[in-house]
C-alpha cells in the first residue's frame, strides 16, 4: 500500500509542478534497471553485457 501511495503521490507531483520531462527520465531508468536485473540472472548475459 505504501508503494502505491508513493507512485501516486509522485504523479501528483509531476502534474502539479507541470515537470513533464521526469517521465521519460524514469521510464528509462527502470528500463536500464530492468535489464540490469536480467543481466545478472540469464544465460543470456554475455550477450547483454556489450550493452553496457
């Protein structure tokens, strides 16, 4: 619940402050993160770590 209350309160907060440009930022940031956490548990990962 918690979680989801910081989610929320973060999009309120770009919609109010109007700082638009955040969310691209962190999409990326989780996409970086996300392939980040593949990396490290895939057998794959001598082929993603070039990408790095």
């Amino acid at each position: 619940m918690a979680k989801q209350s910081l989610i929320r309160e973060f999009f309120a907060f770009i919609r109010h402050e109007k700082k638009w440009w955040m969310i691209p930022l962190i999409v990326v940031l989780l996409i970086v993160g996300g392939l980040a956490l593949f990396a490290s548990s895939s057998p794959l990962a001598p082929f993603i770590y070039p990408l790095f």
